[in-house]
C-alpha cells in the first residue's frame, strides 16, 4: 500500500519517516519480553535519555546490538545462547527505541548507545549485530573492531536500504531523489563508509556473517560478495528464517554462540565463500552449490537450516 501520499510526495516528511523507527506491535512486545525470563535488567542514561536493556551470565563481554526498529529484548534468546557458553551478554534498547511515542533516531545515535555500554562496561570481546545494528557497530567500533565479529542478516549499504524504503513507501521519483540528498547530507563524510557494502572496513576481525538468501529488508547478494572478497570471513546461509527469525531459531543462536566462543570451525570452502555449521556437518555437495553471488561465485547451500 505505500506510505501516506502526503510522505510519498513531499521530501521532508518522507526525511521524517526515514529518522523514525516503525513502532512495535503490542504482540510482537509480549512475545519479545517473554525472552527476558533469566536475564537482569540494566539502565545506561544517555543525553538524557534512559536505555533499557539486559545482562546475563558471566565473563567476557559481548555486545549485542538490535536492528533499526528493535529492541534489546529481540536478542534475550541470543544473549542466553552466548552466555552458556561462558560470557557475559549485554544489549540495550537503541536511543529512539523502547520509549513512548515515535522518537527519531540513526545510526550515529544507535553507535553512541554503543559507546555507552563500553563507558559502563569496558570494550567488548566480540560483538554481535542485527540489520542495521550492524551497521552501527562498525561505525561505532572501527578501526578498532573485536576480535569476532557476528553480523546476522547485516545491513551494509545505506543505498540499498534507501531504495528498499522508496520502493515500500512508493515515493514519488522527485521524492526519493531529493530524500537521498537529504540523507548524504546528514550522513556527510561518513558516506563512503556507510555504503561500502562488500568493501566494508571490518579491520582485522574474523567475521561470522549469517544470512537468508530470501530476505527482503538486507540483501544477501552483499553478505556473499563480502564473504568472497574478505580473508577471514564466513558466510552461514539461514535458509528460509527470513530476516528476524533468525534471532529466534535455535541452530542459528548456537552457530553464533559457538563462533564467539571457538572462532570459526567451518568446513566447506567454495570459491572464496566459506560455509558451514558445526564441527560435524558434512561437506556441502555439488547438488547444493545452487546459489550464485552478483559477483558470478558459486555459493553453496547447507544441507540444512542453521
């Protein structure tokens, strides 16, 4: 259906669409929350803004950072994955996120609420993004990036992510030309970094990156390009979770929990991509390799979800 006609057309008030998180439903709220059970809570104030958020376990820090439009309770089952195996997870409620109202946020804002968890709790041991959380964790971090690295269905192109909004918003062509001025304007000298897509700076971390093929809010054809032009990066296809179940299903949480614990165990290398699972899962055969990256590489399909 698009969005209002009045944000379709006019170019500032689609600016605002674009700075504002899409509220959650009251369904999905409970069903997050319900996650929370065997976590504690922790409050970072930030610009005077009160950032909810959870911990559990104990040792090693690690950060997870929600998506735009998240919260810290969508990463609860992540966070207890991650701390059986002996750390400490933490994540809190991106600034613009959790609170009444629709508040405006970014990535600046979203990598500052990351700057607030190191003041309280030091640098981190590795760090777990999701969607645009991925996004602002590497600007938050870099160039000095954690050891590991877990991006799970990563946004990594703000030009991407403009014209996934323009085509659901179906702004209008004057609209959507004159919104992504506005947005290279606010992002100013950042935007190179912002829309490095497969060339993303990611220094010297080993990279776990876990990605639907089928998601239709971040591109995986960007993962895979990354994967296969990076050393030290490892591409996990999460076929058919789409881009939020994956934070849910339970083979994926452990391959996460298994690389910030282990670093990466992956098996299967084919064409610079490399896949895998646990330990013991089984070389991917040549009936698997059925996925083909924009950049012409074979990309192998497990032989089951992760």
């Amino acid at each position: 259906m698009g969005a209002p006609l009045a944000v379709r057309a006019v170019p500032s008030l689609a600016e605002r669409a674009w700075f504002t998180p899409p509220p959650l439903s009251t369904r999905v709220r409970e069903k997050w929350e319900i996650d929370l059970a065997g976590t504690e809570p922790i409050f970072i104030e930030l610009d005077g803004e009160d950032l909810e958020g959870l911990i559990t376990g104990d040792g090693p820090v690690v950060f997870l950072a929600h998506g735009w439009g998240g919260r810290a309770s969508q990463m609860a089952r992540l966070a207890k994955a991650i701390a059986a195996e002996g750390f400490t997870a933490l994540a809190i409620n991106s600034p613009g996120h959790g609170g009444p109202g629709l508040a405006q946020s970014n990535v600046f804002r979203m990598a500052e609420g990351l700057h607030g968890l190191v003041d309280r709790y030091g640098p981190p041991h590795a760090i777990v993004a999701h969607s645009l959380g991925a996004m602002a964790a590497i600007h938050a971090f870099a160039p000095d990036l954690p050891s590991r690295v877990a991006l799970v269905a990563p946004v990594l192109d703000v030009e991407e992510v403009l014209d996934i909004f323009a085509a659901r918003a179906r702004l209008f062509p004057w609209a959507a030309t004159r919104l992504e001025r506005r947005v290279r304007s606010f992002i100013g000298s950042h935007w190179d970094s912002f829309a490095a897509g497969p060339r993303t700076d990611l220094g010297d971390s080993e990279v776990l990156i876990i990605h639907d093929p089928e998601d239709r809010d971040a591109p995986f054809a960007t993962s895979a390009a990354l994967a296969a032009i990076r050393d030290k990066t490892y591409l996990h296809v999460a076929d058919g979770l789409g881009h939020h179940s994956v934070l849910r299903d339970p083979a994926a949480l452990k391959t996460v929990a298994d690389f910030v614990r282990r670093g990466p165990s992956f098996s299967t290398v084919r064409q610079g991509l490399r896949f895998g699972g646990s330990p013991d899962s089984p070389t991917q055969t040549r009936e698997q390799e059925k996925w083909t990256s924009s950049a012409g590489r074979a990309v192998s399909e497990p032989s089951k979800r992760v």
